[in-house]
C-alpha cells in the first residue's frame, strides 16, 4: 500500500471530510530532519507489509506546505510536532504520536 501526498488546503478538507465513512492516517514530515526521515521510514515499513486496508494513508511535508500542517493542528486541536502520525476519524483526532514514537510497532499496534 502507498501513501498519497497532498499539498493543499482543498486536499485536506476533503480528507478531514473522508474522516466520518473511514479512517485517515497522516503523517506530517520535515524533509530537513534526521528524525523525521526515521518516522518516515518507519511508516513506509508499516505500510510495505499487511497495512489495515480500512484506512487511507497521507504524508504532508510541513515546510513544503505549511499552510495544510497548520490547518491540520487547527482543525484537529492537536499541537503541531513532526514528524507526527495523527490517525482521524469522524473529523477527529482518534490518535496521535510523535518523534521517535513513530514506530512500525506503534502503528501496527493501533491500527490493525
């Protein structure tokens, strides 16, 4: 399974929006940070093996887009970290870890 990037605010209304018929899982990225390449890498693990196929997966870069990972910890009232995994549902945080508890084990422990 892959994850789609999404770059836009339109993007993220439409997933925040997806949130109540299934779940979302995002992963907010810093492509300038050692820990955040692990998060990624550690997701990316989660996802090349069974992932839940009830959820739909997304990455934003923060510093690329900014604007959506704002956005993101407004509509959801959680305080922006990256890297950060938030898993949504019914257009609200279900779940949320950061930094180096962006784990392939932590994912797989909530998710499936």
């Amino acid at each position: 399974m892959q994850w789609n990037e999404i770059t836009t605010l339109e993007e993220w209304d439409t997933i925040l929006n997806k949130s109540s018929e299934r779940g979302q899982v995002i992963l907010k990225h810093s492509t300038t940070c050692p820990v955040s390449a692990n998060a990624l890498a550690e997701f990316e693990a989660y996802l090349a093996k069974t992932p839940n196929g009830e959820v739909d997966y997304t990455l934003v870069k923060v510093i690329e887009s900014r604007p959506v990972s704002n956005k993101i910890a407004e509509d959801l009232n959680v305080k922006h970290e990256s890297p950060q995994i938030i898993y949504v549902k019914d257009k609200s945080k279900y779940w949320t870890a950061s930094h180096w508890a962006v784990t392939t084990e932590h994912v797989s422990a909530v998710l499936d």
